[in-house]
C-alpha cells in the first residue's frame, strides 16, 4: 500500500479534531466582539426605543416618554395602519419603487459597461461628471420647471422619472464590471455574440451583487421620499406611503405612539428586502470597491 494512501486517513482525523477543537478567545478577539456589541447597541438603539413607542398609549406616553411600555398596546398598528390609509398609500409607493428601480438599472447597465470598458469617447469626463454630481444639491427649480413644461406634473409617470437619475449607482456598478477581466469580452466578440446579448447572457448575471446593491440603495431612497413627494403630488390618489404620515401631526401636538406605528410598518418591508440581499449587497460593495 501506498505510503501516501495511509497518510489521508491520518490528515483528515487531524483536520476534523481541529475543527472540532473549540477556538480560544484571545484579548483581540474578545475587544473586537466589544465594540462589535457596543456599534450594534448604538444602531438598534433608535429602532427599539421607536418600538416601545410604538406599543405605549397615548396618556402612557405624554407621563413617561423615554420609559418602558408597562401595557403593550398593539391596537396603535391597526389604527395607524387605517388612519393613514396604508392600503392605497402602499400600492402607490410599490409602484413607484419598482417601477422607477427597474427602469433606473435598465439604463445604468448599459451606460456602466460603456464607462468601465471605454466604448465612448470622453469615458473619463463622463465618470468624472458623475462622481462631481455626489457633492452637488438637486437642482429643485430647473427639475420643477422641466417636469411643468413637460406637463407631467401631478402625475405618476413624472414622479417615477424624478428617480431615473441616481450617480452613486453608476460609480458602484463601473467600478464592479472593471473587476470582471477584459479576456472574456474578447471571448464573446470572436464567439460572434451581439451587444445586447452580451448585456443580457454574460454582463447581467455577473453584476447581480452589484445589481442587488444599487437596487435596494435606490429603492430605499425612493421608499423613504417625503419632498419631492409633497411638491410633484397634490392628488392624494397619487400619494406615497410617506404623504400618509402627515396625518399624524397637529398643530397642537402629534400623535408619536401612532406615528411610531406607522414609521415601523414603513420601515418593515424595505428591512425585510435587505436580509434577503444582504449577501448581494455586501458582495457588491466589496468587489466594487477592490478597484476604482
């Protein structure tokens, strides 16, 4: 028998001990897992305090605002959830989102491929221009006047093309598709394979981490919008979910169990979307970001 053969046995026993073997936790470790513990406590913290929020009642709450909710009162879901009139509210910004998320990547694509792979002359000021676009203010009064003079304002389809415009997702896509190497464009060329295929069968499946990043980063912009909201939609058959919170506040007073409520319900279907592209997006950033 061979010597080598008799050794396997003996190198896998010894793998599977140490991979049994428990791991000691040095000071490192231990002071990693710390401040770990403390940046969580420092994130979830807003969130929980909106929580118990959430489940106190109206007088509970003006007695001891910052306190533990001692009665849970889940009732203020229901009552937010019809006041603000959630059903028809949340189609709309479904639409929106989808809609607008969609038609964004549909162009970002292309236009990232054109950028990282130099197909246009000028590919440098074009990127260059985008990365300028990060640091500016939206143009509110040149964006207003082009949407009136297109007589699309107060309607749905100039509130979705108000969202077609997001430089950040560009850059994270430019920077992803230069990671991919250059020698399988040349395989697809000599294959005789059309552009738009190329797009389709060999671009998009391999941008999906990228994807899955720019589209929960601009769906969540597009979620959470209250300004533009208010100035492109006077229809309240048109409004966003983020328009029906208005009806929590007062003159005299605003209702915050309810407004909690109704923020956490809010909140809840884009948290649900992240843990389901966490991977995605965590793969996305970091292979964009491995070059520039």
């Amino acid at each position: 028998m061979n010597q080598a053969t008799t050794a396997e046995p003996r190198i896998i026993a010894a793998t599977t001990k140490a991979r049994l073997r428990p791991r000691r936790l040095d000071l490192a470790t231990i002071g990693s897992y710390a401040v770990l513990f403390v940046l969580a406590l420092i994130y979830l913290g807003p969130l929980l305090m909106l929580l118990n929020t959430s489940l106190k009642t109206g007088p509970q709450f003006a007695k001891d605002p910052v306190g533990i909710a001692t009665s849970l009162s889940f009732g203020n879901y229901a009552e937010a959830w019809e006041k603000a009139d959630f059903p028809r509210y949340l189609i709309n910004t479904i639409l929106y989102a989808a809609v607008a998320t969609i038609a964004y990547l549909a162009a970002a694509l292309p236009l990232s491929v054109a950028i990282a792979r130099r197909h246009v002359r000028g590919w440098n000021l074009l990127y260059l221009l985008f990365v300028i676009a990060l640091f500016l203010p939206i143009a509110l009064i040149p964006q207003f006047q082009l949407i009136l003079n297109l007589r699309l304002y107060n309607t749905q389809v100039g509130y979705i093309l108000l969202f077609l415009t997001n430089p950040i997702g560009v850059l994270i896509l430019v920077g992803y598709i230069r990671t991919i190497p250059r020698e399988l464009d040349e395989a697809v060329a000599l294959e005789g394979c059309g552009y738009v295929r190329y797009l389709v069968r060999i671009v998009l499946p391999l941008t999906k981490p990228a994807l899955a990043t720019v589209a929960i980063l601009h769906a969540i912009g597009i979620w959470n919008e209250l300004v533009l909201a208010s100035i492109y939609l006077t229809k309240e058959a048109y409004y966003p979910v983020t328009r029906g919170l208005i009806v929590f506040t007062g003159i005299y007073g605003n209702d915050w169990p309810l407004l909690a409520a109704a923020v956490l319900m809010l909140a809840a279907p884009m948290i649900v979307l992240y843990l389901f592209l966490q991977r995605y997006i965590i793969g996305g950033f970091t292979a964009g970001s491995l070059r520039g």
